[in-house]
C-alpha cells in the first residue's frame, strides 16, 4: 500500500494511476485545495481499481497519523504542497505553513507509524538561474521566490533527517515542466482561474476560452529569443515514481534525481507543436520578460536513467496532443457542464 499526499492532484492522480497498474494499492490524502474527488473517480475508471481516499489536510498531526496508520502503507510519496510562484510572493507565509509545515507534519506522522520510505515532489526551480546546462543534480542550489525556499528548505530537512538516521529511504524527485495528459483523455490538468504555466494557457487559447497568448520575451539569449524549457510528459513522470519507489525497496538513502527528458524546446516551438496536433491557430502576441524568469532550463536525466532504468517515451507531439485532448473533452476540467 502507498500513501499518497496530494494525490487527487494533476501529477498525483496520473500517477496514482500507473501505480495501480503496476499492482500498488494506492491510499490518497487530499483536503481538494486545489483539486476535485472527480479526478479520483475517473482513475478508477482508467484502472478498474479502487483508489481508498482520505479527506484531510496534512497540517492535521492527529489526523494525518491515524490515516498513515490505517492505510498499513510501506512507502508515502508526497505530492501536497501549493505550487503558484506568484502566489508565493504574495502570500509568502501560507507557502511556508502549507508545505513547510505540512511536510513536517508529515515526517513526524511517518516517524510514528515505522514508515520510513519517502519520495518528494521537489522542482527544477530549485537550480535557481542555471550557471550551466544540462542541470546536474550537483548544480548549486538557490531560490528566488518563497515557493522555490520551501522545496529547498524542504529538501535540506530531508538531507538533515537521514543524515541524522540513514535508515530512512528517500528520493528527492526534481521535475521539469510537467504537461499532457492521461491519453485516455479522463484525467489532465485542471488548474483554477486564470493558468499561471505556459501549456494551459495555450490549450485553453486553441480552445477558443482565452483571446491570445502572450509571450513573456523575446530577447532571450536562445534560438528564437524566447524561453527554453525541458517539458515532460506527466506520464512519463508518472512513471518515474513507480520506479523510485522500486529503487528505494532496494536501497537506503537521500539522493535527488532529475525528472526530465534532456530535451530542450523554445516557447515558440512548443506553440507551433501544438498547432500541428490540434489542427487550431494559437493567436499570440510578445510582451515584456516576465519578472523572475530564466532564459533556459534542462535537465541532465543521467542519473534517473542510471539508478532508476527510466527514460521518457513521449515526445512534444504526444505532449500536445494528449493535452489538446484533455482540453477538448473537459473544457471546464473535473467541473460539470452548465445545463
Ligand atoms: P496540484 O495542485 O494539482 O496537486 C497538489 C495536491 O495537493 C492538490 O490535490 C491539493 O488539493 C493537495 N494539497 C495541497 N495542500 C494540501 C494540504 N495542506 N493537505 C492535503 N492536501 C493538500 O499540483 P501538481 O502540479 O500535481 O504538483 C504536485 C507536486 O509537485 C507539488 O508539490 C508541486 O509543488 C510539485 N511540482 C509541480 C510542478 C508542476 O509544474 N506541476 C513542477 C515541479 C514540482
Ligand atoms: C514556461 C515558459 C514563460 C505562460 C514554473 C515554475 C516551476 C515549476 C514549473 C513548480 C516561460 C513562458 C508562460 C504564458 C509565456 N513549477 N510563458 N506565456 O516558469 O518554467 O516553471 O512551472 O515547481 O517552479 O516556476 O513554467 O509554464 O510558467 O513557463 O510566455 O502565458 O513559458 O515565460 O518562458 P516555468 P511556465
């Protein structure tokens, strides 16, 4: 049994769905801050298994224990955690109390019920403005922004906490740009308001929901002067936590790994990618670099390869067209149609 924090979410219920596939049986504890049961009801739809769910929130000690404790999980992987960079700025101390806090929380609950097997949805945000790439995993590490402190914060708890008992099984698991979707088309991205990421805002502007997509530079030091980014597919990424899982049976540790493909692709590349699988136009105009971001970003997925034998399988093409056919099927995400 896995126990899986924030796992209704959009990179938690995708791979909630290969776990079952690959013969886990999955616990999810959720308090839907930022997702919906439905997500869940279709993975059991995809997998025709049952996903047993926890309503909670992980800054809940008492809570949060007896349901680790219920579920007799042998493994958490740990998804909860609030990801908006804007946001973060804003309001910097819920980022900290959610997934700093949270994340203490949880350790304590997983040092009380005897599991000590952990993966963490850490992020490539925490190379701050890469000095070379592709991004090792030994790059420095920094962060400009209160969301990218708590991963970092988060990830020096952990190194900290098997330093100090190295019988604790960890993988730091550091994604890229998450995108697509399940290719059943049940389960996606469904982000509330206004998207902050780039792939998003581009299904829903193909779909005719948004005007246009603005382009945040154009003066980059890239190829065609807008932004780079390593974008993977969620399942491959999905996949790779089934793996991480197996790795960690075999060994103890706290080691990070990149998730990502190695592949770079410019935002112009990926709008005209999208275009060609959507058989839609993607109106755009450019307008001034958006504050914080960095040129290009993408990862060496050596070590992934190495310790894990996982290598992405899906390519832009698969990206855009999974994404377009998420959008395409539920253009309100998990919400009903009016009427
Ligand atoms: P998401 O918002 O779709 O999923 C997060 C889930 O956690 C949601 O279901 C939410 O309801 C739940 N949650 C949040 N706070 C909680 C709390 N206090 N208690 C219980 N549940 C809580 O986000 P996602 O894109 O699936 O991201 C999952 C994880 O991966 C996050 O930790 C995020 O920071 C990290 N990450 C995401 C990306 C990305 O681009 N999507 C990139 C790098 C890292
Ligand atoms: C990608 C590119 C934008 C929207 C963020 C977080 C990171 C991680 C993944 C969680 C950039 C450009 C975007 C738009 C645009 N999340 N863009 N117009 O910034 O690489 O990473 O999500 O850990 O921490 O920072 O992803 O999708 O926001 O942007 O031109 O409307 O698309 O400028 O070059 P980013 P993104």
């Amino acid at each position: 049994m896995i126990f899986v924090t924030g796992g209704a979410g959009y990179i938690g219920s995708h791979t909630c769905v290969e776990l079952l596939q690959a013969g886990h049986e999955v616990t999810v504890y959720d308090n839907f801050s930022n997702s919906s049961p439905e997500s869940l009801r279709r993975v059991e739809r995809i997998t025709g298994r049952a996903v047993r769910l926890v309503e909670g929130d992980i800054r809940h000690p008492q809570a949060l224990t007896d349901a680790l404790r219920q579920s007799g999980a042998s493994a958490v992987i740990h998804f909860a955690g609030l990801k908006a960079v804007g946001e973060s700025v804003e309001q910097p101390l819920r980022y900290y109390d959610n997934n700093v806090l949270g994340t203490l929380s949880l350790l304590h609950a997983m040092g009380a019920c005897h599991v000590n097997k952990l993966v963490f949805s850490s992020s490539a945000t925490v190379y701050g403005d890469p000095l070379h790439l592709p991004i090792t995993e030994d790059h420095p590490l920094s962060a400009t922004n209160p969301y990218g402190r708590t991963k970092l914060m988060i990830e020096d708890i952990l190194r900290d906490l098997y330093r100090s008992d190295p019988a604790w099984h960890i993988g730091i698991l550091r994604y890229f740009n998450p995108i697509g979707a399940h290719p059943s088309g049940l389960i996606g991205e469904d982000p509330q308001g206004i998207p902050n990421n780039l792939m998003p805002y581009v299904s829903q502007v193909a779909a005719g929901q948004r005007e246009r997509l603005q382009i945040w530079g154009q003066d980059y030091p890239t190829p065609d002067g807008t932004g780079v980014r390593d974008f993977i597919h969620v399942v491959d990424l999905a996949l790779g936590h089934v793996r991480t899982l197996a790795h960690l049976e075999k060994a103890a540790g706290c080691t990070a790994i990149n998730l990502g493909t190695g592949q770079g692709y410019s935002v112009l590349e990926l709008v005209r990618a999208f275009e060609k699988a959507s058989g839609q136009t993607v109106p755009y105009s450019f307008a001034a670099r958006r504050a914080g971001d960095i040129a290009a970003s993408y990862a060496s997925p050596e070590r992934a390869i190495q310790l894990l034998g996982w290598r992405p399988q899906h390519g832009l093409d698969a990206m855009c067209a999974d994404s377009w056919r998420w959008q395409q099927g539920n253009p309100l995400g998990y919400r009903p149609a009016q009427g």
